[in-house]
C-alpha cells in the first residue's frame, strides 16, 4: 500500500509542476533530463527511509509504539542531498548568518524551530550552509539554508530560503 501511495504521490508532484509551475516559463533543452534525474533521487531517498524505518521497526513491540513515533526519521521533504552543503558553520556563524530585522532573532519566524533544533544537537554534529543547484532554482524549486549533520549523514534542516 505504501508503495502504490509514494507512486502516486510522486505522479501527481510531477503533473502539477509540468501543468502549473512551468507554465508560461522558457524551459532549458535539458529541464527533462534534470526532472527525471532529480525524481530518481527522490525515489531512491524514499527507498532508504522505507529501508531504515523497517529496521528500526523489526524488533518493536505493541509498548514501543509510542517510541518509533517519536524516532521517526525526518519527513522527506525536509531532508536533502550530501552535495547541496556549502559550508561548515559555527553555531554563532549560523545564527549571524540567519538574524534579520524580524525582532533581531535568529532566522526571524522560525526562531522556535531554530531552538529545538538546537536543542537536538548531539556532540559531534555538525552545522553546514545549503544551496541547492542552479537547476533547480530555474525550475522554482531552489532552496538554501543550513543543515545538521551527524555522523557523515544530514539528519535534519531549516530552510530559509525558497522559490
């Protein structure tokens, strides 16, 4: 069932984006090659969430059900790919980086996710700037930001920056 939802989910993200999103705007001779590549990654990213969340799963009883929900892994639309990270940040660069006029607080109306997140860092995470690639801010789907990553793997992400 899970399978066949992801399908059609996927289906209709890429109708929409094809139908409403592009429309009207100068599309590049290879805007199809880059959709299909970045579709493959995306089912490639699910696969391994399915993957990992059958491991953590296994072993779980009726009294753990609680537990798997609070160690779900990030949705996947918050998660992204190793190659879009910049830069390693310090926390005080981050936070430098992200303060607008929006009451001097760090990344402005997000600051109460910022906190939790922070919050969430173990040691030996790591904080990176993200810019996603050219290609996808041609297509309106661009964003940036930072990321957290933990043990060579990003775990989770505040986006700041969208189109």
């Amino acid at each position: 069932m899970l399978g066949w939802l992801d399908s059609k989910i996927a289906q209709w993200r890429l109708w929409y984006f094809r139908a409403f999103r592009m429309q009207g705007m100068p599309r590049s001779p290879d805007w199809w090659a880059a959709e299909q590549k970045v579709r493959k990654e995306q089912e490639k990213r699910q696969e391994e969430r399915r993957e990992e969340l059958k491991r953590r799963n296994a072993g779980a009883g009726p009294q753990d059900a609680s537990k798997q929900d609070d160690e779900r892994a990030p949705d996947e639309e918050d998660r992204i790919p190793k190659d879009w990270l910049q830069e390693k940040l310090g926390l005080q660069q981050a936070e430098a980086a992200n303060t607008r006029l929006e009451g001097g607080v760090p990344f402005g109306g997000q600051n109460e996710r910022w906190e939790r997140l922070k919050a969430s860092l173990q040691s030996g995470d790591q904080i990176w700037s993200f810019y996603s690639p050219p290609v996808t801010w041609e297509h309106c789907a661009g964003r940036s930001s930072i990321a957290i990553v933990r043990e060579g793997r990003v775990v989770d992400c505040l986006i700041t920056m969208m189109n």
